[in-house]
C-alpha cells in the first residue's frame, strides 16, 4: 500500500529491538507496540546515553553487538514514502544501555550527580566563582548560562534556584550549594516580603526592577495571564525554596515566612463555604471577588488548589509533623479527587483544571478553554500517590490509578518517547489534537517520571515501572545539554532542542532549578528506597537556633509507604549519634553553639 505522505522527513523512533533481518535491517516494537523496520547504511552512527556534561560515548564499531532483542534504543533519521509503507533511515542510534537488562538512569547516584552539575552551572550562571550576592541574581539566563540585559528579579525562580541548592546539599554534602541557599533564603526575606505587623498580613512581591540605583518593587504579577493581581500560584512558588531550606536548618525566620504566607491563603484565598483556593486575589481589596480582576474572578484552578503540595506543602509537613499541614494536604487532595476528574458520561481522561467559585468547570478561560496540561494529570498520580504514604484514601489511589493508566494512550508519544504538552481534553475522530504544537517541554517529562516511579514503588507494578524507565530515557537521551549545560526548556516532538523564543533560554519566568532539581532529588529516593531497597544518604545543617517541633530534625525525604524505610545510621560533625527514632525516622538533636552537620543513612525494610 503506498505510503500516505508524499514526501520525505526527518524523525526518532524509539523501541525495543525485537529482530534482525540481514546487516542492515532490524525491527523494533515501539511503545505503543507497532512493529517498524528501521534501516542501517554505511554512514549509521551510534552512541551509549550519558549523564549530564559526561563526554561523548561512540560505540559505532560495536552496533551489530548492541542490537540484540529488547535492547531499548532511539533511532534518528530521513523517513521516506515508499510503495510498502514508509522507510526509516537510521542516522544516528542511541543505545539506552550496553545490555537490554541495564538501565543506568536507575544506577546509585545517577541523579545525584547530574543534579551535582545543574548546580554548578546555576551557581557558575547567576555568581560566578566569587560570592554568593543575589544583588547580581537576574530572572534571564541565556543558553549558554549567561545573564541577559533583563534586570527583574523575580521572586519565583529566586525560590526554585534555592530550592535546587537545598535539594543539591541534601543529596551530596556540598556545603557550597547549602550556602547559596541560605543567602537566597536570606534575600527573599530582606527584599520580596511584605509585611504589614498592623494588619497582621505578609505577602510576596512579584519580584523587585534592579535596573536603578533603587529597588522598584513590582507589587502584583507583571505575567499576562495574572497582570495586576496577585496570583496564588506565585505566592506558592515563593515557599518551595524556603520550605525545602527549613528542612535542612530549621531557620525560625523561614519558618515563620511560612507560617504567615499560609495564613494567607487561609484568610484571603480559601473558600470556606464550598472549599479549595481561589486562583487570584486583588491586589487592593484582597479579595477574590472584586470586578477588577477580570477574567480571573471568582475563578479556581488546578494550580491555587494542587499546587500547595508538591510545592512546599509536603515538605512543610514533613519537616514539622504538623497535623494543621497534613489537614491542608488533605483538603487539597479531597477537592482534587471531588471536583476535577470528568465524570459525565463519555467525559474526557483528562481532568478539568479551572473552576468557578461553584467547582462548575470553566471551560472558556483564556488560552486554556476546553484543553489539557498533560503533566497536570501526571502530577495529580504522582501527589495523589505521596499522599497515601499517610492518608490512605480509596479515593486517592483510584484517581491516581486511573490517571496513570490512562495517559499513556493519550499524553504520550508513542514512536519517538517522551509526553507531550497541551491537548484538547475532548478528542475528534478518536485522537486528542495538538492545541499549538507536539513540543515537549521538561516539566512535563518529570512528572511522568516521578508519577510512574512513586506508583512502581508502592505497588510493584511492572507495567508502571516501564513507564517509568521509558520517560526517563527520553529525558536524559535528549533534555540535557551537554554544550553549554543545564537542560533544554523544550524539544521538538523529535528530541531536538526547540531553541526559540524565551525557550531558548536557561532561567525565565517559567524556568528556574526547580522542576529538574525536584527530578533528581525525587527519583534518586524513589528508586534507592522503594524499587531497589538500596540505602541512601542524606545530609543535614541545623543551626544552633533551629525551631523544629519537639526539637527533632525529620530526616524522611518525602512521603513514604508505612514500614518500608527506616533510619539506620546517623553522624552528627562525623561523629556517630544513637539518640534517633529508626521508625520515626527523626533524629534528637544535641544541644550546641554551632550548626550542626548531620548524615542520616536510609535503609529500606526487607517485604516478606
């Protein structure tokens, strides 16, 4: 049958070798399990995927060895009209693995060492090799890791860059990423807090105009979607580097920046009578109702109600035990699993992500009508799944289930790997089409990774951890930046990175450390505690005043199923430390005048 496309094309497909036919052809099954013959010629190259900045590792001479049945590999090349269907050329493999057994993105400290490198080079791009001063700290970073002429500092990736460094130091022990951390911590305090003692009201500027020999504070968001009100998603966001800092050192100022911000969204965001969090509230009136705020009225989202957890809420919990957090959590995760999956008849896999006051889905607001962030769904599995760690609804675990086996079918890319962007929630013909483009942006590769890597450790289930090994071979075969460093914001439905634009760059209003420093840190327990019962090591630095509840320092790095890990060992300035609770997993701190260096060993617990 001749092939429907009439002209030829470059693209990936990304498969399991399933056979061999002669020297120059081999077959793979490809995710959505089709069969593709792809097609070898004398200038085919071929390499093994690498971690973050390793050198390049050619094993051209060594092709024949490598395809062998279930080697995972990606295949680039012209695809050409052809009277039997269409033919794929191979310019370049890449090899998941030298044996089809191996994963090295499950390796110890994989991600532990690529997060080791985008700390650097965020360090290297924002300060140099001299000091930490964030008076030079600026939104835009270029590519290549320089800044741009923009001279905003945004109060949002400020918090996303510490919440990397925080992250990089629990991880390796790096006192230098620790230190940029805390001054950042500092900054965000000394310069994009407001705070009314009178009214007994904080909030967090958008961020401060440097470009003066004065700060220019910018009071509401300068984003158009949020222009001239204050967003919840960024007051969120200015909690996620201070939450994972007071994790570490137990500042009593951070913790009470915290406190104040989550009084709040109690008192100006919440909706006490029908529940959830507004998605704006004016910047004069405070209030979620006022005419000024246009479109975003009265109005609800996915972010103002999902976001609190994964962004500093869980980690504010676990660093406290508080339970006046975990029933934060709960109604969040309650109106999550009540108002947004679509439960008409025939309705969307795709949860709804913006409401009206009255949780009616709003399916007319801005870019987003009647479409989907397919990592939103990914996200909600992944949350949705943490927070059974402690709360094991039904619920939850049916959301999260039912989310998780149905995106594949419809958010991934079944040739070529990876998830896409955004779709329409309603499909036409039986496919779910492209609002814009089939684009790949990083964020939304992580939170496949996590969702399906969370879901494999509390369940065991193999078609899970497939998703899992899948995503993140495509995350790591084509989102780092092996040049100039750090990870492409997007890639071509391809693989190629989709330099243009703002996307181009390293830091913006929309990227920071965050997300792929949140990926390492994540996946680095995941796969250590629940999928290869290995210990992990984690790294800690109270301060001589450290307010944590009970005086103990909780060590758990995330929500984790009940019984399955315990405490193990603990140092305290090298030394060794008994007075810890294994179970509990938290660690009595000693009295002293100096910060403390703290190393607690995690051991999984043998299942019989």
């Amino acid at each position: 049958m001749p092939a429907e496309v009439p002209f030829s094309f470059s693209d990936t497909t990304a498969g399991y070798v399933t056979g061999r036919q002669g020297g120059r052809r081999f077959t793979v099954k490809t995710l959505d399990d089709r069969e593709v013959a792809v097609h070898l010629t004398d200038t085919t190259s071929a390499q093994l995927l690498r971690n973050l900045q390793e050198p390049y590792h050619d094993v051209t001479g060594r092709i024949d060895e490598l395809l062998v049945p279930g080697a995972f590999v990606f295949s680039y090349g012209p695809v050409y009209p052809d009277p039997d269907g269409l033919y794929f050329q191979a310019d370049k493999l890449v090899f998941t693995a030298e044996t089809p057994a191996g994963h090295p993105y499950e390796e110890a400290g994989w991600w532990t060492e690529q997060l080791r490198r985008l700390a650097r080079f965020y360090r290297r791009s924002q300060f140099g090799d001299g000091p930490v001063d964030f008076a030079d700290y600026r939104t835009e970073i270029r590519a290549s890791g320089h800044k741009t002429e923009q001279h905003i500092q945004e109060t949002d990736t400020i918090s996303r860059l510490v919440y990397g460094m925080a992250s990089a130091y629990a991880l390796t022990g790096d006192e230098d990423f620790l230190e940029v951390a805390e001054r950042g911590s500092q900054y965000l305090h000394d310069h994009m807090l407001f705070r009314d003692e009178a009214e007994n009201l904080v909030y967090w500027y958008h961020g401060v105009d440097v470009s003066g020999t004065r700060e220019r504070k910018l009071f509401a968001s300068e984003f158009g979607d949020d222009y001239r009100a204050i967003p919840a998603y960024e007051q969120i966001y200015a909690l996620v580097g201070l939450a994972q800092t007071y994790r570490l050192t137990g500042n009593p100022v951070i913790r009470r920046d915290m406190e104040d911000t989550v009084a709040l969204f109690e008192r100006f965001f919440r909706d006490r009578r029908l529940g959830g969090y507004y998605s704006h509230i004016d910047p004069v009136s405070l209030s979620p109702h006022d005419d000024a705020l246009g479109p975003n009225h009265s109005r609800k989202n996915w972010n103002s109600v999902g976001d609190h957890a994964p962004a500093y809420l869980i980690n504010l919990y676990l660093a406290t035990g508080d339970e006046r957090f975990r029933r934060m959590l709960e109604h969040t995760f309650d109106m999550i699993v009540t108002y947004m999956p679509d439960r008409t008849p025939g309705g969307s896999p795709f949860v709804n992500e913006r409401f009206h006051a009255d949780w009616t889905p709003d399916h007319t607001w801005g870019w987003q009508q009647n479409r989907a962030v397919v990592g939103h769904n990914l996200k909600i599995a992944w949350n949705l799944t943490r927070m059974a760690g402690t709360l094991p609804k039904r619920e939850y675990r049916q959301l999260a289930d039912q989310l998780a086996r149905s995106m594949p079918a419809v958010g991934r890319d079944g040739q070529r790997g990876g998830w896409y962007d955004v779709l329409q929630r309603e499909a036409e013909n039986g496919r779910h089409a492209f609002v814009w483009h089939d684009r790949k942006t990083w964020w939304q590769q992580e939170q496949a990774i996590l969702a399906y890597l969370i879901l494999a450790g509390h369940t065991g289930d193999e078609e899970f951890l497939r998703h899992a090994r899948e995503a993140s071979a495509f995350y790591n075969a084509f989102f780092l930046d092996h040049d100039e460093g750090g990870v492409h914001f997007t890639v071509l439905a391809q693989g190629l990175p989709f330099a243009v634009g703002n996307e181009r760059l390293k830091g913006s209003h929309a990227m920071a450390m965050y997300h792929k420093a949140e990926l390492c840190y994540l996946a680095e327990v995941y796969l250590r505690l629940l999928i290869h019962r290995e210990p992990l090591d984690l790294w800690f630095a109270p301060r001589p005043d450290a307010d944590f509840d009970g005086g103990l320092l909780r060590v758990a790095p995330d929500i984790l199923p009940p019984g399955r890990v315990v405490l193990d060992h603990v140092t305290v300035d090298g030394a060794p430390h008994a007075d810890f609770d294994a179970e509990a997993m938290t660690v009595r701190l000693p009295r002293s005048e100096h910060r403390l260096r703290v190393k607690a060993r995690l051991t999984p617990v043998e299942r019989t």
